[in-house]
C-alpha cells in the first residue's frame, strides 16, 4: 500500500531523469528491502524493511512503468495495459503455494532472501524501458515539486472528476482481497472450498484484463463509458457476493458463492485495465506519468479505509455481509460519479468530430492526442446516438 500512496513520487522521478534508471534503482531498493528484512530481529526491523525500503522501491517501479507503457501504444493501448496487469492475478494466483513451499523448505529468513533475488529482476526489467520523446512533451522538466507531482492536473475538470471516483471505488475495490476468503469461510465453506472461491476469482479477474483491453480498443465504445459500466458491474458484483446464501455445511459445494465470486472477478479484471487506460484521453499523452502515480495514490487512499472498515463492519453485525454491501456501494458511488467524464453518456446529436490523428506506424504513437479518441484507427468513431 506504501508503494501505492508514494507512486505520484515515482512519477515525478521519471518525468525529471526518465522511467529506465527510475525503474531500475526501484527494483535495486526493493531487493534490498527482502534482503535486509531476512536480517530482522525485531518488528519494527521488518516494518523498515518490507514498509519502508522495499515499498519505496516498489513505488519507484510501478507508476513509471505503467505510465511509459502507455505511451508505447496508441491503438492497442488499454490491451497492453491489460496484459501488463495480468501479472498481478497470475502472481497472486502462484505466489501463494509457492511461498508456503519456500517457508516450509528454507524458513522465513531464506525465503525472504529468495525473494528479494525475484525481486532483482525488476532491474534488468527497467533497463528494457526504451526512452521516448513524443511532439507535445514539454521542452524542460517541470520546476518545482508541485508540477513535478503532477498535481496541476486537478485544475483539470475531467481529471478531478476521475480522481473522485476512482478515490470511492478504491475504498471497496480491495475488501475482497483481504476478506473474501474469510467471507467463504463464514458462509459455510471448508478451507479448500474457500480456496477454490479465491482462485476462481483470480482466474476471472486475469483473464477479464485480456478481454476487456481487446474490447476497448475496437473503438465501439468510448472508454470512459466503459469505466462507468464496469464499475457499475464491480459494485453490484460485490453486492451479489455478501448476499449469498449460508452453505448447508462443510461438505457443501458453494456452487452459488463460487458464480458469484466468477461475476466479481469478471467486472473488476475488466475495470483495471480501463482505470489506466482511460487516462491519456483525460490529461493527454504527455501527462500520463505523472496521472499513472496519481491515481495509484487515490485508489490506495480509498484501500487504507476498505479493509479495515470491511473488519469493523464484520465484528459488529457477525458476517460480512454488510461489509460487501456497504463495498459494493462505495463502487457504485464512484461510478456514478464517472457519469460527469465525457462522451460517458450517449449524446442526442451528431458529435464534432475530433481531430483526426495522423497514419500510423506499427505501434507506437507519433503525434500525441489530447482529446478522447476511439483508439481504434486514424477514424474514430462518431458517438451520436441518444
């Protein structure tokens, strides 16, 4: 979470000394993090470790790389976003059983060292980030830290839209990752049947960033309509899950919690990749860095009140229940405050059409585009059906 609500300084890094030797000394610190916490010898050794060394390096790799990946890609950019996220559920996925399998073979100690040799690799990963100056990049690096951070982009209507509701969906996008085993568990469901809850969920929500990143880049939908859907879809999937029935007991095979988590996972695999995609629309190419690390910040901002008021909420009534409820109503809050981004709602009239970006070649975009286009071609498509 640390890594999350520092992005906006990993971004501010990279727009002064560039993504490559940002993303690099990112991936050096948080090595350095699992290194030195293997060493621990109190608590406080491994919050400075894991908190603050290793998180401080993870917030100097997500944002840059995430940000430089965006400005890589033009007509295929949400799917490249997407396939870049997939990482996280398939990591989430793996990295489970692997680290029991590591704990159980070499202790703490040595799987906190293997890890941070994993870790490293996210150096030569930073190495691979090719420099890219595009026409409309400002001549100099922001002055100041203030326009380093990019938080000039708030005078920007739509962005400030943006911000607010992604700042409400992430304070229920991240209760089912610390609470939907335990939910499982409280409806009736054994251990492994929790497990299988859990990893259905993760399988929806990997593969729904692959598919949803192919739909939004066909150009048939203007991509904040879709963040306002799919989010709509988060927050009733959230819902659907803490209203499932109790299981008969232990033995029961949860087949409707099991559909339910499948649906969630499914409209959240399908928001991530269009929270990030949607942002070169917002704040045009040149400023997606800086936004990459701002939104990391707000949705981390929201998942520091989630979870824990996710628990509170458990330990009053004695189910999550109304954990999920009030979750999935803090999403659909967000997403109805995402109707205020444009070309959101159909219009009631041939729109004006945008600027037309010029040929392009291969992948990479010339010319940046600071209007909302349909990333599907040189002619997007015109929304003007009511």
């Amino acid at each position: 979470m640390e890594a999350s609500l520092t992005g906006p300084v990993g971004s501010a890094l990279s727009t002064r000394w560039g993504a490559r030797p940002v993303v690099m000394v990112g991936g050096v610190l948080a090595s350095l993090g699992f290194v030195f916490s293997a060493f621990a010898r109190s608590l406080l050794h491994l919050y400075l470790g894991l908190g603050l060394v290793a998180g401080s390096g993870w917030a100097l790799v997500f944002a840059p790389a995430l940000g430089t990946l965006s400005r890589y890609f033009s007509r295929r950019r949400v799917l490249a976003v997407g396939l870049a996220l997939t990482g996280n559920g398939a990591s989430s996925l793996l990295l489970a059983p692997a680290l029991q399998l590591l704990l159980d073979t070499f202790g703490w100690r040595g799987a906190l060292f293997l890890l941070g040799a994993i870790t490293l690799h996210l150096t030569p990963c930073g190495a691979l980030l090719l420099p890219l100056a595009l026409p409309g990049d400002p001549p100099a690096p922001p002055r100041g830290p203030l326009a380093a951070l990019g938080l000039g982009l708030f005078t920007r209507r739509a962005f400030s839209i943006f911000a607010l509701g992604t700042a409400l969906v992430g304070g229920g996008y991240f209760v089912p990752y610390a609470h939907l085993a335990p939910h499982a568990l409280d409806r009736g469901l054994g251990g492994y049947g929790a497990a299988l809850v859990v990893a259905v969920a993760a399988l929806g929500d990997a593969g729904a960033r692959l598919v949803c990143g192919w739909l939004a880049d066909q150009g048939w939908v203007p991509l904040p309509r879709l963040l306002a859907v799919f989010g709509a879809l988060t927050g009733l999937g959230l819902w659907v899950v803490g209203l499932v029935p109790v299981v008969g007991g232990e033995e029961g095979r949860g087949g409707p919690l099991l559909a339910a988590a499948v649906a969630y996972g499914l409209s959240a695999g399908s928001y991530a990749p269009l929270v990030f995609g949607v942002l070169p629309g917002l704040v045009g190419i040149e400023g997606v860095v800086q936004a990459t690390g701002l939104v990391m910040m707000l949705m981390s901002l929201g998942g520091l009140l989630g979870p824990p008021l996710s628990g509170f909420l458990r330990d009053e009534t004695g189910d999550f229940t109304t954990s999920f409820l009030v979750s999935g109503s803090l999403i659909l809050s967000g997403s109805f405050i995402y109707i205020g981004l444009p070309r959101v709602l159909p219009s009631c009239g041939p729109a004006s059409p945008p600027a037309t970006p010029p040929p392009e070649s291969g992948e990479l975009l010339p010319t940046p585009q600071i209007v909302l286009l349909s990333p599907g071609g040189p002619h997007p498509t015109l929304d003007t059906t009511c």
